[in-house]
C-alpha cells in the first residue's frame, strides 16, 4: 500500500486478498496468508523492487498441497456459525 493510506484501504485490501484467494481454490491451488511471508520487508523489498514509499501489509502463499506435510495434518474445530451469525429477513 502506498504509505498514507486510508484505515478504509486495509479493508478494501482484506476484500481484494480474500478474492486472490478464492479464485486460487477455484484453480485448484492453495493458499495460505501468513505475517512470516511480511516479517522482513527489506528482504521483499530488495528481491520484489517494492519501493520505500510503500508498506508491505499481507503475504499471501499459493501452490499445491502437499497432503503429506505436517502443517497439512492440524485440523482445529470451528464455532457454530449460528453462534456468530444473524441474519434478518
């Protein structure tokens, strides 16, 4: 994101990251976002050409799953959605 930029971009930038998302599984490719892929901007910056006049704010990781892997094998339960979730008629 350019540096100065408003609160609202971080939301249009979540929306924008989520679809990047969505339209990888519709391929057939994973994904995963990540802080690590963010923690070092100088190392992006010097291998990506991304200027000091931006902010680097969401790393986002695509490519296949490897089923085998570790990572691969968590598996965490969720909550209800009716738990968190109204919607009104």
């Amino acid at each position: 994101m350019p540096k100065g930029y408003s609160p609202w971009s971080l939301y249009d930038l979540g929306a924008f990251g989520e679809n990047i998302i969505l339209g990888a599984s519709d391929q057939g490719i994973a994904s995963m976002t990540a802080y690590q892929f963010v923690k070092y901007p100088q190392m992006l910056r010097q291998q990506l050409a991304i200027s000091d006049q931006e902010d680097i704010i969401i790393g986002i990781g695509l490519g296949y799953r490897d089923t085998t892997a570790m990572v691969n094998q968590i598996t965490a339960s969720r909550m209800d959605l009716n738990k968190i979730l109204t919607i009104y008629k």
